[in-house]
C-alpha cells in the first residue's frame, strides 16, 4: 500500500487537559515532534483537529490533548512531555467530545469513542482514524513520533431502486453493531441498531452511506417505509462482510422475483477509496397502492351508533376494561351526532370493540367524540391484531391526548387504513383518562364506524 506522508506542527502550551493539577512549569519538558501518516485510500487528509492521547506507563494515567491546525500551516503540530515512556494514541475526526468516555485514571481500552444517541436512536459513526506510537522521552534529545493512521470504520452503502413515487419515510436499520471502540482499536460486544433515514429518491433511486464500527460476525439490515397512512418494514437481510475500511454496498430493488423473495449474494473484498464489497441485489415486494375510494357502507362495528340495549350500564357488543379505576359509561339521549343515542365515559377506564378484517384490505374508519369541558382527557387508541397479538398501528392512534373539543368530531376524518400483514383483528378502542369528581360529564362517543372499502 502506497503511503502518503503528512507532518503537522503546532505549538501546544498547556493544551492538554488533565483531572489534576496542569504540570508544574519547573518541569523539565521536551518538544516533541509528529509526523502521521495515512494510506492512499483515505484521500485527501485535512483534520479540523488532533485527538491526544498520552499514556504514562509508570503513573498509569492518560492525558489528552486536543490540537487545532496552526493557521497558514495545518501540517504541523508540536507538544510538550516531560521525560518518561510513554504510549501515545492519536485520533481524528472526533468532532464532538461528547462521544468521548475519557478520564485521566483510565488506561488505553479503557477509554473509549462510542455512537451517539438521537431521538433515542444510534445514529452513525464518524469518518475515525487513529495511530498508536510508543516512545521515550528523553532531557535534551529530540524526539520524533510516527502515527500509521489507520481507518476504523466501515461504509455501508444501500442503494434502493425502484423506489414508487407514493412511498414515504424510507428508513434504514442496521441491527447488532458495537456502540464502542476503544484506543487500542477494540470493539466493545454490546451492541444497538443504527438508524438513518434514506437519502432522497432521484429517478426513483436512493443512495445512503452509513459509517459504523464493524461487527463481529453478523449484523442485519431492514428497511422501513410508509406508504399513505400505513407504515411497511422489509424482512431482515443477513450481512457478514462489514470491515474496517471497506465499503459494503447493498442493492435493495422495489419488485418480486417469482417464487422468491431473496436471492444468494457472493463477497468480493475491495479497497475503500474506489472499489467496494459488492452483494447480489436485494429482491423487495412492491407495496401496495395507497388505499383510495369509499367504504362500502356495511359497518363491522356492532352497535356503532348505540342504539342497540344495555347490559350493566355498558352498551351491548361493547366492553368495559376491567383494570379500570372509577369507570363507568352512560347511554344518554343527548348530546348525539346523530340517531337517538350516544354513551358517555367517566373516569379511567377503556371502551372497545373487536372485529374481524383481512390482512392487506382498506378500511374507512370514523368515531366522532365530545369534550365539553377542559378537565376530560382521552386519546383514541386502536390497534390492528394477529390474534391477541398487537401489530404496527401508529396511524389509527392518537400521539397525544385530546382534552376538550368543539362539539363532535371525527377523530379518524373519515380516513381508509391498510391493514398490515397478519392482521386477523381490528380493536376499535377509546380511553378516558379522568377523577371520579367528573361526575355528569366525560367524553361523549357516537357513530363508531369501519367499513371495507373494496
């Protein structure tokens, strides 16, 4: 491999940062200079900053500097060490210390750069290189360090095709990558999954790279995307060729191969400026068209409207959740939206209805609901089922709680829902969550509606 070699300089006077006291300046300190070299494949080498790392061996304690490139020269960089061995570890690249597990009384894998949190999800790596040297500084000598830098991450590049125009949020998930790595190069094996959101479809065509740490054996890749209203996620691919300064580069294809859904893929190892690590395409089903059109006006709610009798002071074909604290629902004769009849719910407590629909068909749902006052609080919370089994429902459910309204609404606007695969059930559920002194009033619910739309 071709080496390109790199010599940056700058003076650093008390630039380290340390957990004690800085060092005495009776100290006897020697200049030490750098020299880092990189391989060809890294390309253009231009760090913002230097990452530090200085092991004492004898004090077993670990400084950290962090140099900025001199202006007009970012091709240098000096320190200051006082005679000792030392083992020095440098880094680029680590732009926010918050990725950082850093303290003074660590030792080199103990420290370590781990993947940062967003949202609660991993979000991807960032583009590290790291050299390690051991050197002894000696009083009056000079002392020349040698950094090899070395890529520790890997590239996968997903590259989806046929991407159909209605699709939406197209989301990429990386299952069992190392959160950690540390100095001596290490990956820790605890592991998360890595999410990031697809680059944006051009001609129907995706392209996103996703930097991680390599795992050790075998990770998996999973897609997921929305179509209209109804949220799709693909099966998990298998992947075992993610390596440190190697690209992966998978090819997902929006269509159907007959007879399968998968095809074999065969592994060829390549550099990372130019060549990658090429896996046959990936075969995925075309999701279905966005549900359009009307319900065909039968209703699978029974007693939708309320009508119907009353047993206990629940409506018939309707239950009551047990685990309820204070509960209690009304039949009353006003206020309605229409017909004769709505029911009211007071306290904390769950009102539902299951019904049977197939899995893939459209429904149009509606449910009108009523908060007279600011004290009711309620969310619609439907759930599409594989027998008592809950499946993806995000977009039959409310993400927040409703409070008080102005007069009826329809918390569903009349809309049509796939359901997912699986789905043997629908589980048309509202809950109140409110004290008993709301006595006399509540949420007011009328006109639960799920038609097939065909």
């Amino acid at each position: 491999m071709k080496w390109l070699i790199i010599i940056v300089i700058m003076v650093v006077l008390g630039a380290c940062r340390r957990d004690s006291e800085p060092w005495s300046e009776d100290d006897p300190k020697q200049e030490v200079a750098v020299v880092v070299r990189t391989g060809s494949s890294v390309g253009a080498f231009s760090p913002v900053n230097y990452q530090l790392f200085v092991y004492d061996e004898q004090k077993q304690e670990t400084d950290f500097c962090e140099v900025p490139p001199e202006a007009g020269d970012a091709r240098r960089f000096r320190w200051k060490l006082s005679p000792g061995t030392y083992t020095g570890f440098c880094m680029v690249n680590v732009v926010n210390q918050t990725v950082l597990e850093y303290s003074k009384s660590k030792t080199p894998e103990q420290i370590f750069v781990k993947l940062e949190k967003n949202a609660g999800n991993y979000t991807e790596a960032a583009d590290y290189l790291l050299g390690q040297a051991d050197f002894t500084v000696t009083e009056g000598e000079p002392v020349p360090v040698v950094f090899d830098m070395q890529r520790k991450v890997a590239q996968l590049r997903v590259i989806v095709e046929n991407v159909p125009e209605n699709l939406t949020d197209l989301t990429i998930h990386v299952f069992s990558i190392p959160l950690k790595m540390n100095l001596l190069g290490d990956y820790t094996s605890e592991t998360g999954t890595l999410i990031k959101t697809a680059g944006i479809s051009v001609a129907g065509i995706s392209t996103t790279g996703i930097l991680l740490f390599p795992p050790v054996g075998e990770s998996g890749l999973m897609l997921s995307y929305r179509v209209g209203n109804t949220p799709y996620q693909t099966p998990v691919r298998s992947i075992q060729t993610l390596t440190a300064n190697r690209i992966t580069e998978i090819k997902a294809v929006f269509g159907s191969i007959p007879g399968s859904e998968w095809v074999g893929f065969e592994t060829e190892i390549y550099d990372w400026e130019e060549t990658i690590v090429r896996e046959r395409d990936w075969y995925i089903d075309m999701p279905p068209d966005v549900c359009k059109g009307v319900g065909n006006g039968v209703n699978l709610i029974q007693n939708g409207d309320f009508e119907g009798g009353v047993t206990e002071g629940i409506p018939e074909h309707w239950k009551l959740d047990a685990n309820g604290t204070d509960k209690k629902s009304v039949v009353v004769d006003a206020p309605v939206y229409q017909g004769n009849k709505a029911v009211r719910l007071e306290g904390k407590t769950y009102l539902y209805q299951d019904v049977p629909v197939s899995e893939g068909r459209c429904y149009q749902l509606r449910m009108y609901v009523r908060a007279d006052v600011a004290e009711v609080k309620w969310r619609v919370w439907c759930t599409w089922m594989a027998g008592n089994r809950s499946l993806a429902s995000e977009e039959i459910r409310s993400s927040a709680y409703g409070y008080q309204t102005e007069g009826y609404v329809d918390v569903f606007r009349n809309g049509i829902f796939r359901a997912p695969a699986g789905t043997t059930k629908l589980r048309m559920e509202v809950r109140t969550y409110m004290s008993s002194w709301t006595g006399g009033t509540g949420l007011y619910v009328d006109t639960v509606a799920a038609e097939l739309v065909e």
